[in-house]
C-alpha cells in the first residue's frame, strides 16, 4: 500500500512539472495578419449608372461591376465619323487626279522604251525623245503638286483618327471591371453618384492567402528561411487554433521593434520583420493577432 502511494505521489509530481514546462513555453514571434489591399477607382469623369457590388462580396478576375456614363462620349464619336467621312469624301477626289496622273506617266514611259528602241534602229528621232521626256516631267511635278495639296486632308483625317481612339479609349475605361479575385472590404460610391477620374469606387483584397507579419530578433535570424514550414496559432475560445504557414519574405534590414506589439524594454531592440502566407479557411481577418511557432505542424 505504501509502495502504492509513492508511486501516485510521484507520477502526479511529474504531470505537475510537465504542465508547468508546457505553460512556460513562449512563441517565438507575434503578429498581426494582413493582406494587399487595392483601391479601385474612377478611370472616367460621370454619373455611375452601374454599380453592383456590396461589401463582403467576392468577385473574379474581370468580372463585370458597372459603367459611368458614356451619352456624351458616343455623341462626340459620332460627330467625329461624320467629319471624318467629309473630309475623305475630298481626299478622294484628289485620289482619283493622282491616279489619273499616275497612269499618263505609264504611257509615257511605256512610249519613251519604244522611242528610244526606234533612234536604235535608226527609225525614231531624239526630238521625239526629248519631247516624251518633257511630258514625264511635266505629269511628275503635277503628281508632286496635287500631292501636296492632299498632304493636309491626310494630316486631319490622322488627326481625327487619333482623336477616334482617344475616345473609343475613354469609353472603354468608362466600364468598371473588377481587375483580381479577391472579397470586396469597402465600398466607396453608389449609383447614380457623380464619379471622376481617380475617386475610389471600392478597395478589395485577396483574403485566400493571408500574410503574417511577425518581427524576430536577430538570435532567432538564424533559424528563419524563406520557403520554410511553419506553425501559427490564433486564440479560438479556451485553446489555439494552429495552422500551417510558409515563410516568404525576409527584411533585409533591421528596425526597431514597432510599439504595438512589444513592452516599453524591448521597443529598443533591433528586430526583422517576417512575412508568412498562411492558406485561409475563412477565420483569419485582417488585423487578427497570431503567435509564430518554429516548430511544425505533422
């Protein structure tokens, strides 16, 4: 019986002493979790006819979200495909006196080959050579002349080309397409609001992949390597909540500790802060508090 109670006297010493040592262990960083975060905004001056999307939503690469007024831009294309046949309507005009032009000089060239042939031949005279040969210049300065009568209908008609796909881009940036996957954390406009170019519309985020940033001292430096295997913990009611994270970023250089997170003794120290990507089961939020653990999860 005595043999009995020493043996009970003893285990429960040891589970006491074991408890104590598992309740002194510390993580070895904390930290806030964090995502990149992307404000959206206006690439268009107007009313926001289309605007749908609320907070909390998430949305897809490309995805379709609204448009701003385009009335005034499609009347102002409009009035620029009017000019611009106008004005090509006079460009042909000159079009067709250089094509004219243009085939007069093949004759005359076609007849200055055969004149020269016949003075070969002893049938063909050099005055009618000379003759042909003051008809080509005269057809090429005509061609030079209209040529640059046409020089300034090509220039406007460049110009209103140019003014063409200014607005087709205007346009085109007139509609909101959501540019990542990511979930919707502000909304800053409604519709039927008068929007303009760089006002924020909305700020979204990828929340898929959270990043942990922790700060380490530089003892600890050592046993930190990017593309390593981790473990972090969040509260989640009386115990820890642990998942599997993978470090991806190392400062290379150190700071002093940030006052949010460590007492008034250590906001002296030098630290480097570490990023972690931690898979998200849809616990994790922005701002959330996580202790890093070295060791990893099995």
């Amino acid at each position: 019986m005595k043999n009995y109670k020493s043996i009970l006297i003893l285990n429960i010493i040891a589970t006491s002493l074991f408890s104590c040592n598992n309740a002194n262990e510390k993580a070895d960083g904390y930290g806030n979790f964090e995502a990149t975060e992307i404000t959206i905004s206006a690439e268009n001056n107007g009313k926001l006819i289309q605007f749908n999307l609320k907070e909390g939503d998430v949305l897809q690469k490309d995805q379709f979200i609204g448009y701003i007024d385009t009335i005034q831009l499609s009347l102002k294309r409009e009035q620029l495909e009017v000019s611009k046949a106008v004005i090509s309507s006079k460009s042909k005009g000159v079009l067709s006196q250089i094509a004219v032009l243009n085939s007069k000089l093949k004759t005359a060239n076609t007849n200055k080959i055969r004149t020269k042939n016949l003075i070969k031949d002893n049938a063909g005279t050099q005055k009618h050579l000379d003759d042909i040969l003051g008809e080509i210049d005269v057809i090429k300065n005509q061609i030079r002349s209209v040529e640059i009568q046409n020089a300034p209908v090509v220039n406007e008609l460049k110009a209103i080309d140019v003014q063409l796909k200014q607005i087709n881009d205007h346009i085109k940036k007139s509609k909101i397409v959501n540019p990542i996957n990511g979930t919707v954390l502000t909304k800053y406009a409604e519709p039927n609001e008068i929007t303009a170019f760089g006002k924020p519309l909305y700020k979204i985020a990828d929340l898929s992949t959270m990043q942990l940033r922790v700060y380490i001292s530089q003892t600890q430096l050592a046993n930190i390597k990017i593309g390593e295997d981790v473990t972090v913990k969040i509260d989640d009611l009386d115990t820890m909540k642990s998942y599997k994270g993978k470090i991806s970023w190392v400062a290379s250089e150190a700071e002093f500790t940030p006052k949010i997170i460590q007492t008034k003794e250590e906001r002296v120290a030098l630290v480097y802060a570490v990023k972690i990507d931690v898979k998200n089961d849809g616990s994790l939020k922005i701002g959330m508090p996580a202790e890093l653990w070295l060791t990893t999860i099995n």
